[in-house]
C-alpha cells in the first residue's frame, strides 16, 4: 500500500491551496465585483491542489498543475454547453467521468490531477445554462491555475524528491563494489537497496509508470538493476566450498570484473547525467565466457566439467545477463526512439515502435472488464452519470455537491464505501448545524465572512485529511457557507440543502458500488493470478522448444523450426495482475484476507519465467546434439511445470485447493556433454520456477 502524505506536507498542502484560493476569491469578489470569476478562481486550486492528488514536489507540482490549464478550460467550456438540458449533461458527465477516470493507466503524473478536472466540468454543467458567464469561468479557472502553480513553487514548495536515474546509479555503484569484493558491501545493505527500488517505495512523481518509450525502458532497467542486487545478496550468503570457489573465481574472473566496471561506469552516468556507456564490452565478455565455459566442459580432465561448478557458473552467466540487460534499457531510456532495431528485439520490444502505438498498447490492453482500473473508471461515471440525473431532474438547489459526493466517497468495495458514508453523514450533520448557527448569528455581515473564511480553509485544509473523512466533510462544509454567504444572500437553509445533498450522493454511491464490482480487486486477483499462470505455463514449454531446435533440426532437417517464444501474451496478464494486486493491497482487509494465496509469488514467478524465456535464446549458445534422456528430462520437466501451474490457477478461479501429489522434477541432469552448460542453465532456470510453484501452492489454503 503505498503510504499516504504525511503531516509536513499535508501543512504544505494546505497553506498553497489557501493562499491561491484567498487571493484569487477575493481579487475578483471584492476588487473587480466578478462573482462567477470568484467562485471558479476558489474552487480551482481546492480541486487541482486539494481533491487531485499531483505527484512531485515544487516545480513538478506547478509544471503538472500548468499542464491541466488547457484541460480545466475545455472541460469547463464543455460543461457550460451541456448544461443545456438534463439529457445533454448526463450524456456528457458518463463520457467525461470515464475518461478521466481511466487516465490512470498513465501513470500517477497523467493521472493525478483527474479529479480535480473531474470537479470543474460538474461545477460547469449544472443549471442555470449561462453561456453568457462562460468567460468569467474561464478567467477564473486560468487565474486559479496560475496561483496554485506560483505557490507550488515559491510557498514551501517542500524538498526536492530523489529522481529514479539516482535510484538506479545508487544501486548500480553498490552493486559494482559488491561484485569486485562481497565483504566491502553487507546483505543487509544490499536487501535494503532492493527494497527501496520497489516502486511503491518510490516519489510518485518519478516513478516510470508511464506508457512511452523512456519510462518502460527505465521501468526495465531498475527491474533488471533490482536482480542484480538480488543476485549479488543471495551470492554472499551461499556458502561454496575453498577449492570449488577458487575453480568459479578463476574462470570467472573476467566477466565479474567486467560486470563491476560496466555498473561503476553506467551508475556515474546517470549521476552525472551523461550518455550511459555501452553494453558491448559486456556481451564480448558474456559471449566469451560462455564459449570458453563449453570448450572447459567438453575437455573430462578440466575442472569445469564438474557439474556444481557449471551451475555456480549459471550464477555468474545470470548476473552478467541481468546487467547487460539494466545497462542496454538505460542506454534506451537516454537516447529515445532507436534508429536501428535493438537485438534481441523481443527484450526491448517498445525501443522502436512510435509513441502512438506504445500508448495504444497500454490503453487496448486495459480494455477489458478484467481491469480493475477500467473497472473504477466505469464505476465513477456510472455513479455521476446517475446522481447528475438525479439532481436535474429533482432540480436540486445546489446539485453539484451530489456529484461532489460521489467523487469524493466512492471507494472500490461497497464495504469501504459504507464506512466512508456513515462518517461523512456524521460530518456533515455536524458541520451543517455549526454553518446554520454561523449565518444565522452573523447575518449579512459580509466582512465578518472575508475575515473568516481564510482561517476557516486553513483548518479544514490541515486537520480534514488528518482526522479522517467525517472531520473533513465537516470542516468543509463551513467553509463552503462562509464562501457562499459572500456571492450570495444565504440563510441557514444552504446547510440544510448540503445535507440532502450529500445525502443523495451518498446513496448513489452506495448503489454503484453494490452493483459494480463491490468486493473491489479480490475477486479480480484471483482471475488475473490465475490467467497470469496460465500464460507461464504455456511458456516454458515454448522457451524449451525454441532452446531444443538446434538438436531437433539435426535429427530432422525437414522439420520446420519452431517460433521463438512470444513473452508480450504473458507481459499484458502481467500488467493486469499487478494493477489487481496493487488496488488489493490498498483495500482494506477483511476476514479472510489472511487465506489469501501468495499473490506477490505469483509475480516473482511471473517475473522469474519471462525474464528467462526472454534470455536463455537470446544469451545461450545453441543446444546442439542433446542426449534423449536430457531432451526426454527437459521436455517432462516442462509438461509438469505447465501442469502445476494450471492447477494451482484452476484453484484460484473455482476456489477448489489443488489436488495433492504434485511431482516435482527429476534429479539434475548427470550428463558430461559438449552441450552440458546451456541445459545446466535450462535446469537451474525450470527448477526455480517449481521451487516458487512448490511455495504457491504451500501458501494455498480453503477459504474462510
């Protein structure tokens, strides 16, 4: 779950929203006497700095926040013209609310303020249709979003956040001095380091979760600087025997040496923001190492024909090959769109297609009613689709604040809606008697509002988001009668509309959220888990056809080749289960939860499976003349891999646990042949996956 704003910048926060509202509301109220300027000039940074949640910090911030300035005015001016007629609105608010709301495949930077452009068109499309204000609510709107951007930048505008290139050039000069000698760098020091390149342990506003070209390419490399670190803790804490570490060192001196330079050279690269080196000089070396690794063990007298040390050496191959994939996808990400393909073309796939198609990619494959996220974007539109209906049609004095409600208390289970409900409605019961006895002892004392409305905002802004959802709607609502007891003459009856308002939202929300998708993503893990084995298990059998052609066409040269194996299938049920699995994780917990499988082994197993069907073929030297019994081990060693994974799926979507006496793969293979290194690096590649099955399916239990 990724941690919410603290304290700090939650003062911050306010502070910024507070002085860009004040000044803007009272400027065009007071000074230029534009009351619809005024209103839109206030509720503007509110929504873009208080109900959006913008990623970054200062300028990032501000320059995000100027970016949605062309939007805020198309959505306002579109609002305007629909709220022609109930009809029109509705039509638009379900388009609108979808779009917007489906804005977080993304990333946070696209999708962060959503919300608050969300709150501008249902500010713009309720009655009374007045065009002719249409400009007063523009200039409001851009003179909003300059103020809010100006405070972001000059009004603690907080600590500059650590972007990810230093993230990566951190890890990349540990993992270099790691590589060269284990003892300078601890395992803890190093679990720490891949700790922290989780994403969620990352700023939102640097996190490459974009669909273009230069965040997939560093999305790729930390993943692939992540294994590295992985690689080089789990190598400090194996034990190897004197003699048999003397064997590994000596034969892979060269390549770990040149491992170390290429993650010293790449890391100050990125801290310096130079062109990243290169990853040639490393596949020379990975090439060689793997050509004088057959040659050692075709020869029965070298000490590389021993088997244990052939797999130590896969170690060494595989931390080689993770590097050389980090430092290729930062060589990417630097230089933009390739003018000539990258080889292998299947590891970077995105490096030369054109930005529209990789944003086509990503949009087409949230299409589909098995994403949680085009799951919540048809849930919000749906649900302000209905409440705009509700308050056009009931003409609801203030109307608005129905949809305001939906926005704000919706969550993605019917559960977590309820509760948010429940506390909203003490709220702003609360908040409504104190605003009624407020305009009623202060009268038209319009100054009495000016002077306590900044203060009003200060608090509600900085105690809201802290004391929970019914101190926020409570606090708001204060803030909103000293507003509008300023534009217009106001009784205690506003309070009284607020509730019924908010009343109404509430219901709607409710509703939706019994009828779309109430238990949130736990059902649809369990699909997307499910279908995400599947698509593993499909491929092993196809990376082991692909890596056994070489032998196959020598023993029958009329037979046609077979495809390399395609790992974009797997990569696409790979996005939908981790954006399943990130909004479990952030749901609230519920009884059973604690029966859950191990979903995050799922997509350590995932991860473990594409990465090696996207290596060995490409890294491997061919498999020629493979013994029967090694071609007869790898291939049953696919069929039951790919037999356990779907039973284990078959589990997650019948809710049956999986049937017992699952049998794990044979003995390693024994073979001394020419083409013993590569099925070595084939072994150790399919045992892993079983060891991460194994541990699924022990995490499997019935459900509560």
């Amino acid at each position: 779950m990724t941690p919410g704003p603290g304290g700090a910048a939650i003062l911050r926060r306010s502070i910024q929203v507070t002085c860009s509202a004040s000044v803007g509301f009272y400027t065009f109220l007071y000074g230029l006497q534009q009351p619809v300027a005024a209103l839109y000039a206030l509720f503007t940074p509110i929504s873009l700095g208080l109900l959006s949640t913008i990623p970054g910090t200062g300028r990032q911030q501000a320059w995000i926040t100027l970016r949605t300035l062309p939007f805020g005015v198309a959505f306002v001016a579109l609002g305007t013209a629909l709220a022609v007629s109930t009809a029109a609105a509705v039509a638009g608010m379900l388009i609108v609310g979808f779009l917007l709301g489906f804005t977080v495949v993304a990333g946070p930077r696209t999708a962060g303020p959503a919300p608050g452009l969300q709150l501008l068109y249902i500010l713009a499309c309720f009655p009374p249709y007045a065009p002719q204000t249409l400009g007063g609510r523009l200039t409001g709107v851009a003179v909003g979003v300059v103020l809010l951007s100006l405070c972001q930048v000059f009004v603690l505008s907080g600590p500059p956040a650590t972007s990810y290139r230093i993230v990566l050039a951190d890890a990349l000069e540990t993992a270099a001095a790691a590589a060269v000698d284990p003892a300078r760098v601890s395992v803890a020091r190093l679990r720490d380091l891949s700790e922290g390149m989780r994403l969620s342990q990352v700023s939102p506003g640097e996190r490459p979760t974009g669909p273009g070209r230069r965040d997939r390419a560093l999305a790729q490399a930390g993943a692939a600087v992540r294994r590295v670190v992985d690689q080089l803790a789990s190598r400090s804490t194996t034990s190897v025997p004197p003699d048999a570490a003397s064997r590994t060192d000596r034969s892979s001196a060269a390549l770990r040496e040149r491992v170390a330079r290429t993650c010293e050279d790449t890391g100050a690269a990125l801290r310096a923001g130079e062109r990243p080196p290169t990853a040639d000089a490393l596949d020379s070396a990975i090439r060689q190492f793997q050509a004088e690794r057959i040659r050692r063990a075709a020869d029965p007298g070298e000490s590389g024909a021993d088997t244990d040390v052939l797999r130590r050496q896969a170690a060494e191959l595989t931390l080689a090959e993770s590097t050389w994939i980090a430092v290729t996808a930062v060589g990417v990400s630097a230089a933009g769109r390739r003018t000539s393909p990258l080889r292998p073309r299947e590891l970077f796939w995105y490096a030369d297609l054109p930005t529209t198609q990789l944003w086509a990619r990503r949009i087409v494959g949230n299409v589909t009613y098995r994403s949680v996220w085009f799951q919540n974007a048809v849930r919000v539109a749906c649900g302000l689709a209905i409440a705009r209906l509700v308050a056009g049609t009931l003409d609801l004095a203030h109307g608005f604040w129905v949809l305001l409600a939906v926005l704000t208390l919706g969550r993605t289970t019917i559960g977590a809606t309820w509760r948010a409900v429940r506390q909203a409605m003490i709220g702003n019961l609360v908040g409504a008697v104190a605003a009624g006895a407020l305009l009623i002892a202060l009268g038209r004392h319009l100054d009495a509002y000016a002077v306590l409305l900044v203060p009003g905002m200060l608090i509600a802004f900085a105690l809201g988001p802290r004391l929970g959802v019914a101190y926020a709607q409570g606090l708001f609502t204060l803030v909103v009668s000293l507003a509008f007891a300023q534009i217009t003459p106001t009784s205690w009856r506003l309070s009284e509309a607020r509730i019924v308002d908010v009343v109404t939202g509430s219901v709607i929300g409710l509703l939706c959220g019994l009828l779309a998708w109430p238990a949130g993503a736990r059902r649809e893990v369990r699909r997307t888990m499910a279908d995400l084995l599947r698509s593993c298990g499909t491929l092993v059998p196809a990376t082991v056809e692909a890596l056994l052609a070489p032998s196959e066409a020598l023993l029958a040269p009329s037979a046609a080749a077979p495809a390399p194996p395609a790992t974009l299938p797997t990569l696409r049920h790979l996005r939908l289960a981790e954006s399943a699995y990130a909004q479990f994780r952030s749901e609230p917990p519920t009884a059973w939860e604690g029966a859950q499988a191990d979903w995050h082994g799922v997509l350590i197993v995932a991860y473990h499976t594409v990465l090696g069907a996207q290596r060995l073929p490409c890294f491997e030297a061919p498999l020629t003349e493979v013994p029967p019994d090694a071609r007869a081990w790898v291939r049953g060693t696919a069929a039951e891999l790919t037999t356990d994974a779907g039973r284990i799926a078959t589990y997650f979507t019948a809710d049956e646990r999986p049937a017992p006496g699952r049998s794990p793969p044979g003995p390693p293979l024994p073979e001394h042949h020419p083409a013993l290194p590569p099925l070595i690096d084939l072994e150790v590649w399919l045992t892993d996956i079983d060891h991460q099955l194994a541990r699924i399916e022990d995490s499997v239990g019935p459900k509560a």
